[in-house]
C-alpha cells in the first residue's frame, strides 16, 4: 500500500498558513465582539447592499423628523405658554377694571390704570416671543420681533386719542387705530403678511402654523388693555367719571376677547397633539428600521464569541502541535 508523505518544508508552510488563518479570523471575531457589527457585509449580504442602503436611509429620515418635530413641539410650547400669558393678564385685570370703575374712586382709577400700561407692555414682550431662534407670532418674518414696544405704541396711540373729551371718543380712536388701515398695521405690527410656511413632521405630513400678532384675537385682546392703559397715558384727564366709562367698557372687551383666545390656544392644542402623535409614529418606525438593520448587519455577541472561543482554542492546539513537532529529532528514536 502506497502513502504520501509531507516534506518538512511543506509542512512548515502548511502550519504558517493555518496559523495566519486562525489569527485573521480571530482578528476579524475580536472586531465583531466589540464593535457589534458583521465585518464582512459583502459576504453576509451576498453583494447585495440594496436593502441596507434602504434602510439607512428611512432611519436618516426618520431622524431628521426627531429633529424637526422637536423643534415644533418647542415652538407651539412657546405659543401657547405666551398666549397663556396674554389670556391671563387680561383676565386678571378685568377684575380690576370691573371694581375701579363701579367705585369711580380717582386713586382705584389710577392704580388700575397704572397696571393696565404695565400689562399691555408684558403683554406685548410676550407676543415677541422666539423660539429657536425664531420668532412666533411675526408670520414668515421670524427673523424680527413681531410687534413695536409696548411704550412706543402707548405713545402712539396717547398722541391719537389726544383732545378726546368723553370716553366715546378714546373708544373710536382706538378702535380706529387698531383697525384696518390704522396705526396697528402700520407702526404696531412689525412682521409679514404671510403665514410661517408648514412643518414637516414626519413623511407626507405638515404642520401649518397660521397665527401672528396681528390676528384679530389678539388685536381685540390689545385694544382692551389699551383703553385701560392710555388713562395712565393722560387720557381724559380729571374726569373720573368718562375714566370709569372707559374702565368699564375695557372690561367687557377683555371678556369677549377671552373666549376668543381659548379657542386660539385650543387650536394650538390640537396641534400639539398632531406633533406628539407624529413623534410617536416616527419613533415606532425608526425601531423597526433599527431591527431590520441589525438583523443584516449585527453580529450576535452568543454565536460571535462561541466562535472566537472556538478558534482561540485550534491556535492553542495548533501551537502545541507546532512545538511538538519542532522539537522531535532523530535521535529520539536511534535510542
């Protein structure tokens, strides 16, 4: 019976290249154990990084949704914390009005009228409100603040109301500044004429945002903390009783406008839902995409560290061959 035989050199070979061969899988095992990742996509995939591509790019998508509906969740946030703002004060001053002007007592009417023109500039620095850097109620102008100071429109319409002698007449110059063509739109209200274009929260669906500072809600909200404010200006001065009238009629317009802007800020609600829902949506996506993708190109810690394991122990057995077999001599078996 015949038999082959392998010469030393060859054999030499032979063990070195089983040997670099363990050491790059081992190498290549090490990688995926700590990385967590396939080292060879090629081949798992069978060339075909279609479907990878695919998925990397929803979850980029999906991430910059993350982003855009952060950035609309905290925008509506800063509308409807600064119309909340707006809604209070006129609330909380109505009462005031209310009971200066049934007293008709000249240091009630002037106190209340002192915290109408306090109120009316807060007001005012809320509807400038920003958020990220870009302002909210200024429509498609997000860049400037919405409206003029409140102390410069004071000033307006004081020198607009001056000479009135009843408080008919502060009342028709006011509604008249306020109006359409009237000081409001042409020294008031600072920002565009066109909405805030629509955010995208997620894939084929906007978000449109279509409130600014000049809205009717709001201008009737302003002009019911003006008529209070403008007594503060020097409006009818010594007659407490025109004083009162006025008191009175500001009240019933900040109650009016109040109903108003709960609908505003209702509406700002249900935007909020969509965006939350959106978010929601989004996220749910993004962690399917994620599964999807480790399936293709995650290794598993279990099998990729059996496996490391594995060839750690043939390069140990390999070793103990390879010393054995450099240690034997012919000698040994002349004995």
């Amino acid at each position: 019976m015949s038999t082959l035989s392998v010469g030393d050199l060859a054999n030499t070979f032979q063990l070195r290249r089983l040997s670099v061969s363990l050491k790059t899988d081992l190498t290549k095992l090490g990688q995926e154990l700590a990385t967590g990742r396939k080292t060879d996509l090629g081949a798992t995939l069978s060339g075909d990084f279609g479907p990878v591509a695919a998925i990397e790019r929803s979850i980029s998508a999906l991430n910059a949704y993350r982003t855009a509906n952060t950035e609309a969740a905290h925008f509506l946030e800063v509308a409807q914390t600064s119309l909340d703002h707006v809604q209070t004060t006129g609330r909380d001053l109505t009462s005031g009005l209310l009971a200066a002007s049934g007293a008709r007592d000249r240091t009630m009417i002037e106190a209340s009228a002192e915290d109408a023109r306090q109120k009316f500039d807060s007001v005012v620095s809320k509807l400038n409100a920003s958020a990220a850097g870009r302002t909210v109620f200024s429509g498609a102008a997000t860049d400037g603040p919405a409206l003029a100071g409140g102390e410069d429109m004071l000033a307006a319409l004081s020198a607009s109301v001056a000479g009135a002698a009843t408080a008919g007449d502060v009342i028709a110059a006011v509604d008249a500044w306020f109006g359409v063509g009237g000081g409001f739109e042409s020294f008031g209200y600072l920002g565009s004429q066109t909405a805030l274009g629509p955010m995208a929260i997620a894939d084929g669906e906007t978000l449109g945002f279509q409130l600014r500072a000049d809205s009717p809600e709001i201008r009737e909200t302003l002009k019911g903390l003006a008529f209070a404010g403008l007594v503060a200006e020097g409006a009818l001065p010594g007659d407490v009783a025109q004083q009162a009238e006025l008191f009175s009629h500001a009240a019933l317009h900040l109650i009016n406008a109040d109903s108003d802007l709960t609908n505003l800020r209702a509406g700002i609600g249900t935007a909020q839902g969509r965006v939350e829902a959106a978010q929601v949506r989004n996220a749910s996506e993004a962690s399917a995409h994620d599964l999807a993708l480790g399936a293709l190109v995650l290794a598993d810690p279990y099998e990729t560290a059996t496996a490391l394991q594995a060839v750690q122990s043939q390069i140990e057995t390999l070793y103990t061959v390879t010393a054995r077999i450099a240690g034997l001599r012919f000698t040994d078996y002349m004995r």
